[in-house]
C-alpha cells in the first residue's frame, strides 16, 4: 500500500497550501461583509444561507472584531460602558448586592447597576412623573441617546424627504434617514449581487417622543448586521398628532418606499417593516393593514415582506400580570397611561385593530414575523401573547425572549449584553428578510 507523502517540515504541502489558500479567501469574504445572491449550503439539519462568500450564520454576519473596529465611541459613552462593565463593584458601593429576581427571572446585573446608579443622579422627569412636558421629555430622551450607543462608522447614511403629495393630509412631507453598510449592494445592477431588501424602521418613544437622532445608532447597527438598506421615518408625534396620525404616516412610508424601490436601489419585492415599543406598535399595524384583503391593502402592491417587533406595544389595555415589572425597570405603568392618554385620547378606539393589533379578530396573512421581548418589561406579556396569536393563525414567528433584559435594552450599547442581544436580533432580521423565496406549487 502506498502511503500518501508527508509535507516537508516549515514546508506545507501543495494540498494544505490549496486549502490554506481557500481558508483564506473565505476568512478575507468574512471580514468583507460582501452581500450577494442567497446560495443554498446543504448541512445536514436544513439550509443554511451563503451571502456572496460568508454563511449567512456565524462569523459571516457577526464578526466581533470588525464590530469594534467600526464603533466610535463618544467619550461620555465610553466612559458609562467602562462603569457598567463593572457591575458587582458598582452595586457594592450602592449597597445593591442583592440580585433582583421576579417570577423566576434574574435580573442582568449590568441593567441592575445602571438602573441603581441612575436613581441617584438627578434627572428629567420621564413620562409618568410630574411635571411632564413632551418637548423636554423628547430633549432628555434625545440626550440619554446619544451617551447610550456606540455608534457604527461603516455604514453610509443619508437623508430624504417623502414628498407631500405621497404623505398624509396634514403631514406636509415626511423626513427620512435612509442606511447601508459599505460595499452592500454596490454594483447590483451590474450583475454583482441582487439588490438589497429594506426595512422600514420606525423608532419608539409612546408616540410622543424619539426622532431619527435618538434612534440612528441603533439603525446604523441594524443596517451593519442585517445586510439591508434601513429607512428611519419620522413620522408625527402625538400629543400635538395623535392617532391616526402616526399610522397614516407609517402605511404612507411603507409604501413610498417600495414605489420609490428602483431609486432606493432596493428589492421592490423585499421591503420589511421593524420598530421597537411604539415604533413595533406601527410595524404590526402595518404588517396587519396593508396585508393581502387588509383595509389598506393595494392590488398592485404586496404587504411586508417581513416584521420586526421589539417589545411591541400592542395593545391599548394594559395586562393586569405586568405589575410586578411595572414600577423600577425604566418603563412604568404611569408612563404607560400618560402616553396613551396623548396618543389615544378617545377611548372608543383603543380596541381597533389599527392600535391594538392583540385584539385583532384574525391575523392570518401577515408577515413572518421576529417577535422580540424581556423579561422585566410590563410589554412582555402582550409581546408574548401577539407572538402566540400569530402562530396560532398559521403566521411564521420567530420568538426571542430576553429574559434578563429591561424595556428599551435595544438602545443600550453601553451595556455589554444589551448591545449583544441587539446585534442577535439585527441578525436574526436580516436573515428574516434575505430569506429564499417560496417555492411556486408544484415544484420540486
């Protein structure tokens, strides 16, 4: 029997040189971040997908290194993401040792020092407390924001304006912030990779506050880690535009955008809907109105492709279960009831579908949907009642529950597990959206 040669050492052979070689070009495709046409890749549990050289799973979508490499960090959030990678010392020092646990669930500690920590800084009042005021509300939460996340440098950012004519009576054209990683979709329409999907995001806040300031890093994350171009909308905020105003200016977006597809440089036929809080209130709405025999639905347009909701507010009625998390984790139930008063001030409504897609009489036909929730979140339990309604109506979910994490987590880059929770399920929408296409009947 012949033995198969052994390479001279210091010296690879001509096989492990062709397959070091190989190694390197698919590591060199990682880092790129090169997004392509979807190609199956057979691995025995399924398919994965395959992003113009990187699997759309692991290293090829989330790489920690380059993450780093492209977060400028503002010098106050720097130094908050120093303090709360410290948690265990910080709570000593608060006299805050004990781990807070409600229903069985453990409270991160890093959300834990934070929200010890900020009860003894002075402060704005925050929606719920007296005096309340939406102007300065919408400045504070400004403020918060921009010390909260690190922000991505190799994403290309630019602005729009929806024309008049395509917004809502009343509207007077609507702003928009639109998103895309560097070298994603450059050369499309040459042949070198299909066109991107989009997602339509709207940003949270009650209806009453939060802008595309507040809520850009988080939308230069997503853009980043999902592979798609992401619109921001700022659509009007109540109490000044209460409902329907947001909703008119939500559907009106959504559908600009897919017209406007060939001048996006967008997939037409790809364009998804996402928010958190609020802004995941406007995206099941949405989803819901403009799907296939929805009030809104046009014959020549399809709905979402894809939903994605972070901690939705989706109903107007307050679960009587979410008062055990309803007064010490950011999001309270005073908060709750003044930013529905200034959004709904009628309460006739609160049960339209158009509000409280939870108490919609049937789902069935919208988008797959990315159901995000946490743990210490009054929202938690209409989040996971919405996921369940969805299922239960034959809708694909995708439910991720953070147990550990607190309202508004997807804003809070400067927590190291909240920033690695949002880049999971930025992840997780891009590979919502860059789905393979159904296959027609018959096929196969």
């Amino acid at each position: 029997m012949r033995s198969q040669p052994s390479a001279t050492p210091g010296r690879p052979s001509a096989a492990s040189g062709a397959a070091n070689k190989t190694v390197a070009k698919q590591s060199a495709a990682s880092r790129s971040g090169v997004v392509g046409t979807p190609t199956p890749v057979p691995d025995g549990r399924g398919e994965r997908w395959r992003l113009g050289g990187p699997r759309w799973a692991g290293r090829g979508v989330h790489d920690r290194r380059r993450q780093r490499a492209a977060e400028h960090w503002p010098p106050l959030a720097r130094f908050n993401a120093w303090l709360f990678r410290h948690p265990e010392t910080l709570l000593t020092l608060l006299g805050q040792r004990r781990p807070v646990e409600i229903d069985g669930r453990v409270l991160n500690r890093s959300i834990q020092a934070m929200l010890a920590f900020t009860n003894r800084v002075p402060r704005m009042p925050l929606a719920g407390e007296e005096p309340f005021d939406p102007v300065a509300a919408r400045r504070s939460l400004l403020r918060m924001a921009l010390i909260a996340m690190p922000v991505r440098t190799d994403v290309y950012v630019t602005g729009r304006t929806v024309p008049a004519a395509e917004t809502p009576e009343g509207s007077g054209g609507m702003a928009v912030r639109i998103y895309r990683r560097f070298g994603s979709g450059v050369g499309a329409g040459a042949g070198l990779g299909r066109k991107l999907p989009a997602i339509v995001y709207f940003h949270g806040g009650g209806w009453v506050s939060g802008d595309l300031r507040t809520h850009d890093a988080s939308c230069r994350l997503l853009a980043a880690a999902s592979g798609c171009q992401v619109v921001a909308v700022d659509y009007r905020l109540a109490p000044e535009h209460p409902y329907p105003a947001a909703v008119d200016d939500a559907v009106a977006a959504f559908r600009w955008v897919q017209r406007s597809a060939e001048d996006l440089g967008i997939d037409a036929d790809r364009v998804g809907v996402m928010g958190d809080s609020a802004g995941g209130n406007l995206a099941a709405v949405v989803s819901l109105l403009t799907r296939p025999g929805g009030e809104r639905a046009e014959s020549d347009r399809p709905g979402p492709w894809a939903q994605g909701l972070i901690y939705p507010a989706v109903s107007a009625r307050i679960h009587p279960s979410s008062e055990a998390v309803s007064e010490s984790f950011f999001l309270t139930t005073a908060g709750m009831v003044l930013m529905r008063s200034l959004y709904l001030p009628d309460e006739a409504v609160w049960d339209d579908p158009s509000v409280s897609p939870l108490l919609a009489p049937e789902v069935a036909g919208v988008a797959p949907a990315l159901v995000v929730t946490a743990g210490f979140d009054p929202l938690r339990f209409d989040g996971d009642a919405y996921a369940g309604k969805l299922a239960d109506a034959g809708v694909t979910v995708e439910h991720r529950r953070y147990d550990d994490q607190i309202h508004g987590f997807f804003g809070m880059g400067i927590l190291a597990d909240s920033l690695a929770c949002s880049v999971e399920v930025c992840d997780a929408m891009g590979r919502l959206m860059h789905r393979p296409e159904p296959a027609p009947p018959g096929a196969g």
